[in-house]
C-alpha cells in the first residue's frame, strides 16, 4: 500500500480578479503583475488608437524585465481596464485600443 503523500505548501499571493465585457466567468492573475502591466498600458496608452501588437510591444519597452509573458498579461490587463472604463476597444477590420 503507498503512502499518501504530504500536500505541498502552496504560496498564497494576491490575486486580481479579471473581468471582461461580455465575459461569463472571471480569472484570477497575480495582483503584482497585474499592477505592472496596467501602469504600463496606461503610461503608454494615448487617444490615438493603436494595434494590439503595436501596444504589446510599448508595454514591453515600459517593463522590460517582466518575469512572465508581456503580452498574456497585457490582454487581461487590457479587458479588466476597459471593464473599468479607462481604455476603450474600437472593433473593425482591426481591433484597437487608446484611453478613454
């Protein structure tokens, strides 16, 4: 018969709760990456529309030593900011995003 084994010790960190428009369900990132991410969109974000690799890539010049993928953090950065009113996504023929 095998031994159970012992549960790993899971670090507890904070936890930002993403929501997008539209969205059924929300996910959960690391609070601290987010708050980098969203302060680096924000910085790099102005009233002239913008692709979103155009942005991804301004975002990673703002952080360039991010422990994790810029751009994956940037989408859910980007829904939970325009959830919250401070960037806008114009759809078309290409998506864009600039402050509201």
């Amino acid at each position: 018969m095998r031994k159970a084994r012992p549960k790993r010790a899971v670090k507890k960190t904070d936890r930002k709760s993403i929501r997008g428009k539209e969205w059924k369900r929300s996910i959960t990132i690391a609070s601290d990456k987010y708050n980098v991410i969203s302060k680096a969109v924000l910085k790099v974000l102005t009233s002239k529309p913008v692709r979103f690799y155009e942005l991804a890539a301004k975002v990673k010049k703002a952080a360039p030593k991010f422990p994790g993928s810029v751009s994956w953090y940037t989408v859910s950065a980007l829904r939970e900011l325009e959830n919250e009113g401070k960037v806008i996504r114009t759809k078309g023929k290409v998506v864009t995003y600039h402050k509201s």
